[in-house]
C-alpha cells in the first residue's frame, strides 16, 4: 500500500514541476528544495516498518498542494495580467488611416492622428503600470512562500533578473508597436515595396490652381504643395514616435514624475525606428516626377496667358475676317473648352488626390476673356 503512495507522490511531484514556466525556474530553485527537504525522510531515515509513513505522507502530501498552489497563482498572475497585456500593447495601432477612399485637408489628417495617438497612448501608459504592478505582485507571491530554516532563501540577484525580463519585454512591445504603426503610415503612402503596381487609395485633399502671372507668365501649382504634405506627414510621424513619452520605464516611482525616463528615449534611438522615420520624412518624393507631369499637361493652354489679347485681335481683324473666319475662330476657343470640361475632376497620383475644380475654373474664365 505504501509502495503505491509513494509512487503516487513522484508523480504528483513530476506533474506540479513540470507546471513551472522558464521565466520562473530558476526563482523557484528555493521551493523546489524546500519541497525536497520535506521529501528527504523518506530516502534517508524512513523504513517500510516505520511508524510515522502516515504522518510523513501527509507532511509530503500538504507540502505538494502548497507548492502548486504557488505555481497556479503564479502562472495566472504571468499569463493573465502580464503576457496577455503585453501581447494586447504589442498590437495597439498608433495611426488612424483611412480604409477606403476618404480623403483629408492635411490639417484635418494630422488633428485625426493627434486626437488618435493622445488616446491610445493613455491606454498605453495604463497597461505599462498594470505590467509593473503585476511584476511586482509576481515577485511579492514568489518571495511571500514560507521556507523552511534550512533552505537558503531567494536570491536578489533573480529576482532584479525576472523584473529586468519584463521590463525589456514591455520595451520591446512598445517598440513593435511604434514601428508596427510608422510602417502601416509608410505603406498606406509610399506602398508596399513587395507590390509595385499596388493601387494606392487617396487620402490627401490637394487642389490644382491657376496662379498668377509669374515674370509674365502663370503656373499651375499645387495647394496645399507638396512640401506642406510632407510636413503634414513627418508632423503625424512625429505624434507617433511621442506616444510612449507618457510612457513611463520601470522602478522609479521614488523619483519626481516629470523627473522620470520614458520609454520614448530607448524607442526613439532604435535603428529600425531611426530608418522608418526617414522613408517617412522623404515618402512624397516618389510621387514628385508623377505630379510635375500632370501639371506639365496644363501646358497646352499657356496660350492663354503667353500671347497678348490686344495684339492677336489687331493681327485678326488685319486679315479682314469674313464670317466664316469668326466662326472658326468661336469653333476654336469651343474645342479648348471641351478640352478643359474633359480634365477630370479629380485626379490621383500615390497618396495624393488632386482637386482640378479651381483650375478648370480659372482657364474657362480666361477662354471666355479671349
């Protein structure tokens, strides 16, 4: 019977360990050999005619229910309020883009991403300090077990070992979520490099105006330009890399707030952050060549503001027109106008969705004056 019962107990044994995690092993070196110690009688001093196997059995018995009491508090502690918050952090999106077609002002873009990435980064600010806390209870359950006297108790040095474990680990969930998000803002600009002829949707609002005369002559130009675009970007870019600011690192909570480090000083130093942010701050440079094209083919009717209205009439009625002539003629400023109503209304180059309404505009009205 007894033989049964102590088989009964390795096993127990090998089934509670087995429950350990890695991160805690080494933490739990001290339980384990208090667990032993208790274990120790019976391969040392009992016999299969001692009297006291019940009571040893039983000693046995409640030193297992507590040890693995200990490893399923410490496990639920680990998985429920520190791993699946890091893996929840790790995802958190920092941009709010578009999905389909909606187009925005660059001011109305970069007041979205503000008010977005002020509201996500309290939620990250939040999960850091559950993390923190749940490290620390973690260490707290750990450290709280009762040790026999004649095991040695648990060593420091592990214990700064686990809370440096988590620390990094949070470091690294913030950062794959900032870069997760500088990407996802990259990709919805520039495309995937993977997918050349990717079809971008749209989301900044720009229109194509007429200028005025310049040395002479007008020029279509872009407002917003395309510098003010970039801008817009590198400022939403920059609300994103600030997000973990408020994001305070671990065991300073003896120090002043606006006294304690950040996280932002780690991210914003990562290679890989440094190398996104600059594919960001250059991403309307691709789209350059594509944009001077199409306002190049504003070209055909710089006619308009090239030749003298005043001259050209005098060269005309010097012909001495019939009225075949000035019929031509309304035929011919017809057509321009046909070919102006023809540019569409809106044209879309990357990122960019170019408003032709107000050109369109200015050359009918400059056809008219004609």
């Amino acid at each position: 019977m007894y033989n049964n019962e102590l088989q009964f107990v390795l096993k127990e044994y090998d089934r509670i360990v087995n429950k350990i995690r890695p991160n805690t092993k080494s933490l739990l070196v001290p339980h384990l050999e208090d667990l032993e110690y208790k274990l120790r009688p019976g391969m040392v001093t009992l016999t299969w005619t001692s009297m006291n196997i019940d009571g040893y059995l039983h000693h046995v018995h409640q030193g297992l229910a507590k040890l693995e009491q200990l490893i399923i508090n410490i496990n639920d502690i680990m998985e429920n309020r520190i791993e699946n918050n890091l893996k929840s952090l790790s995802k958190t999106v920092l941009v709010n883009l578009p999905q389909d077609a909606q187009t925005f002002t660059l001011d109305e873009f970069v007041e979205m991403q503000s008010e977005w990435i002020a509201e996500e980064s309290e939620k990250l600010k939040s999960k850091n300090y559950e993390v923190e806390g749940a490290v620390e209870d973690l260490i707290q359950t750990i450290c709280s077990y009762q040790l026999d006297q004649h095991v040695e108790p648990i060593s420091a040095e592990e214990i700064q070992k686990l809370s440096k474990y988590y620390n990094w680990s949070m470091y690294q969930a913030l950062l794959h979520a900032t870069k997760y998000s500088l990407n996802q803002m990259k990709e919805r600009i520039c495309g995937r490099r993977n997918m050349p002829k990717q079809i971008l949707k749209p989301f900044f609002e720009v229109d194509v105006h007429l200028d005025g005369t310049v040395g002479g002559e007008a020029n279509c130009t872009l407002k917003p330009n395309l510098a003010d675009v970039q801008s817009a970007i590198n400022r939403a870019a920059s609300h994103v890399l600030k997000s973990t600011k408020n994001v305070q690192n671990w065991n300073q909570k003896d120090q002043p707030e606006e006294l304690r480090e950040p996280f932002y000083d780690w991210i914003a130093k990562d290679k890989e952050i440094v190398k996104v942010i600059l594919l960001l701050t250059g991403s309307i440079q691709g789209t350059k060549n594509s944009v001077g094209r199409f306002l190049i083919g504003f070209n055909r009717f710089d006619w308009l503001w090239k030749k003298n209205q005043e001259q050209e009439l005098k060269k005309f009625n010097a012909t001495e027109p019939q009225l075949e002539d000035f019929e031509e003629k309304l035929n011919e400023f017809t057509k321009f106008q046909d070919e102006v109503a023809a540019v569409p209304g809106i044209e879309q180059i990357g990122a960019l969705s170019l408003q032709t309404g107000n050109v369109k505009l200015s050359l009918k009205s400059k056809i008219r004056s004609w």
